[in-house]
C-alpha cells in the first residue's frame, strides 16, 4: 500500500512538473562540479600581492639551487602544466629521480603533499626539493647568504618582514604563498558548469556521465579539482618498487604501492602520466582502466576494469579534454643580480 502510495505520488509528479527529477539529477550532480571563488589563505601566511611576487621571485630563482642551475620550474614548469614531459625528472645528480613531477595547478586545496602525503604543508614541503641532493642540494644557510648580496631581496624582504628580513623560514612562506596562487584558469567544463550549454561538446556531456557512472572515476577524482585528496593502489604493473603511502601507513594493508589521487585539470599539457610516469598518454590512461588495472591484495576496492566500448572510451576523452583550461601565459619575474 505504501509503495504504491509512493509511485502515485511520483507518477502525478512527472505529470505535473515533466523533466523535473532528471533535470534535478544532473543539476545537482554539476552543482558538485562548481569552482570555489576564492583562495583560502592559512592565518600563518597571509595573502598580499607583495608576498606572491617575492615568492615567485624565489621560485623562478636558480640561487636556490646549490650549484646555480636548478629552478622549482625546472621539474615545474608552467608550459607543461607545472609539471615536465618526462618519465621523471633529473635533478642535481644528472640521474632520473624516483618520481614523476605532480602538477602544482591548485596546491591551495591539496593536502597532504607528495605523491605519498608525507608533508603537510607546502611551507614544509618546499624544504624538500630545495635540500635534497638528489633534487637542487642546496643549503639554506648558503641560499640566504647569496639572496643578501642583493640589495633588491635585502630590500624586499625587509619590507615583508621588518623584523626577521632573510630567513629560511621567510623564504619558505613566500615560494608556499606563491605557489597557492596557482590555479588552473576556466576551462570549457566550468563554463559548462556555470551554464554555457554549448561549451562543450555532446560527446565530451557524454563523458562526463560515463566519468560520474560506469567509470566509477568520481569515487576517487571528486569535486572541482578531481582528487579526493587520498591514496589508492589503482593496480598498475610495478617496474620499480615504491612502497608509496605504505612508509607513512605500515599497518594499512590498501597502503601498499597507493598514491596520491592526482589533479585531473590542463591534462592535454602534463604526459606522461602516473607517479612513475610510466603511461605515455591519455589514450593509455584510459585503457588502463579498460582493461589494465592489476588486482592484488592493495588493490583500492574502488577499483576494477571497466569494459567501456570505443564511443565510450572516445566520449571519456572528450570529457578529460574539456579539463583543459584555455590559453594562460605565464610572465616570467626578472630577478635581481
Ligand atoms: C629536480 C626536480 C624537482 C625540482 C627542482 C623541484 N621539484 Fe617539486 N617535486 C618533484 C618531484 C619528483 C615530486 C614528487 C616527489 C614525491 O612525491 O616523492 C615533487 C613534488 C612537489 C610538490 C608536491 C605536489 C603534490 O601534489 O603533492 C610540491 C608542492 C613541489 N614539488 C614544489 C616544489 C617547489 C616549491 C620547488 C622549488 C623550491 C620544487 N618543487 C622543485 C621534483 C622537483
Ligand atoms: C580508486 C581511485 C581511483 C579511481 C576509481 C580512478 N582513479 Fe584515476 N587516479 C587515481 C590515482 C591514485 C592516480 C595516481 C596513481 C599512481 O600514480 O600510482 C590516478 C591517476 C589518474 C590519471 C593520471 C593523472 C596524472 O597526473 O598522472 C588520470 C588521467 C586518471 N587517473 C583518470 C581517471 C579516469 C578517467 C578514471 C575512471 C575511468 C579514474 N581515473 C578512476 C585514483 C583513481
């Protein structure tokens, strides 16, 4: 009797208001999609337009690095998504890190960083690659000597920060406020998001059912930026082993070989793809999903093959491209000698 109250009383709705539950469906599910407005700043690190411009002064900076020659854009770099177009990248010592290179679009919103969270904050992060001797091997204390022979920096950073002027510490909160700038611009999707209905392709419209749907793809790429900031195995073949999560979580069995779920946003600029870099193209993302994912005991349960057919693996595509945000020239800072 109940039920059948209920599938009255959903029948008069179609007729009274025809379209309304679908239309309502993908309403809010695009809703989920919506960009944020705004930056949100920590209390520790301020926004000012000041800070940014020194900050990017300091990522751009090869003084940095302990010979002279590495910048953050070196494995950075804004004309490949912030990230670079190699398997991984090759720092101080000549020789391929261990790692990929992941996208810094949008860092204001992840956390923890690294491909396996051991860092926080991008304050303490930036320590990493500044120090580390297989990365830049610098050393803090030579860095802020060479930045004091500059009248320009001395006078920069006493603006900023008239008590403590040059510091590590300073240093590391300008490059982390800059970097928090960094945003992946608007994209056919988001004007899609917002309303534009002919911004995007039917096909790409399509993709984004199939990416929310049958692909399962949203359980782990959620919301605007497309990462639930969590780690997962998603079964790829191992070359090299990378314990991955499993070093800060030992006693967590889905740890094993799980990393970071990445940004999906400006993908067509950022291949290869993966922690390992180890897939060359969309096109072999996708298959992997298809048909490559490896089930082992660290397997995310999330995750299974998904038998998409070639219009469905074409209209998925079409969906990962509208991500792609148009045309952003980066202007790069001149730096004081
Ligand atoms: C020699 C290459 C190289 C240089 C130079 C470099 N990085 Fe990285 N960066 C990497 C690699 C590789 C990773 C991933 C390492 C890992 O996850 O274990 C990474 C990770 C990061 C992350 C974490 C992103 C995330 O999604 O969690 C941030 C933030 C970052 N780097 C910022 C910087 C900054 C700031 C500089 C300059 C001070 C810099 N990097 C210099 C190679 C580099
Ligand atoms: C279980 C969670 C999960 C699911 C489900 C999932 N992904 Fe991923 N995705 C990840 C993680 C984690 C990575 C990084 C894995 C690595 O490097 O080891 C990743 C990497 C990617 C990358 C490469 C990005 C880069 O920066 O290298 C793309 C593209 C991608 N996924 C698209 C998809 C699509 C399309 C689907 C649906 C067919 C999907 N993902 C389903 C978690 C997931």
């Amino acid at each position: 009797m109940r039920n059948c109250f209920k599938l009255i009383l959903v029948f008069s709705l179609l007729v009274v208001f025809p379209g309304v539950i679908s239309a309502g469906d993908g309403t809010s599910l695009k809703r989920q999609y919506k960009r944020p407005l705004e930056i949100k700043f920590p209390r520790t690190a301020r926004y000012s337009p000041q800070l940014v411009t020194l900050g990017k002064m300091l990522f751009f900076d090869t003084r940095l690095s302990g010979k002279n020659n590495l910048n953050c854009a070196s494995c950075h770099n804004p004309s490949f998504g912030y990230e670079v177009p190699v398997k991984t990248p090759i720092g101080a010592t000549l020789t391929p890190l261990q790692r990929q290179a992941p996208s810094l679009l949008n860092m204001a919103w992840v956390s923890p960083l690294f491909w396996d969270g051991r860092a926080d904050t991008l304050e303490e992060q930036a320590v990493g690659p500044i120090s580390h001797p297989d990365e830049m091997d610098g050393n803090f204390n030579i860095i802020v000597k060479r930045l004091k022979r500059s009248a320009e920096y001395r006078k920069f950073f006493r603006y900023l920060f008239p008590k403590t002027g040059i510091t590590r510490e300073n240093l590391l909160k300008a490059i982390a406020t800059y970097e928090r700038t960094i945003v992946a611009g608007w994209a056919p999707f988001d004007k899609w998001i917002d309303g534009d209905d002919t911004a995007i392709s039917n096909s790409a419209k399509r993709g984004f059912v199939i990416f929310n749907g049958v692909g399962k793809c949203a359980s782990c790429h959620q919301g605007w930026n497309f990462t639930d900031n969590q780690f997962h195995d998603i079964g790829l073949p191992i070359k090299k082993v990378d314990l991955g999560r499993a070093v800060q979580e030992p006693d967590n069995p889905f740890a094993k070989y799980a990393f970071k779920t990445p940004t999906l946003r400006n993908l067509t600029h950022r291949a290869p793809f993966m922690h390992d870099g180890s897939l060359r193209s969309l096109e072999e993302v996708v298959d992997h999903y298809i048909h490559g994912v490896i089930k082992r005991s660290s397997t995310s349960p999330k995750i299974r093959n998904v038998p998409l057919t070639a219009s469905q693996k074409a209209d998925l595509l079409a969906f990962l491209k509208s991500l792609t945000a148009e045309r952003q020239d980066v202007s790069m800072p001149i730096l004081p000698n």
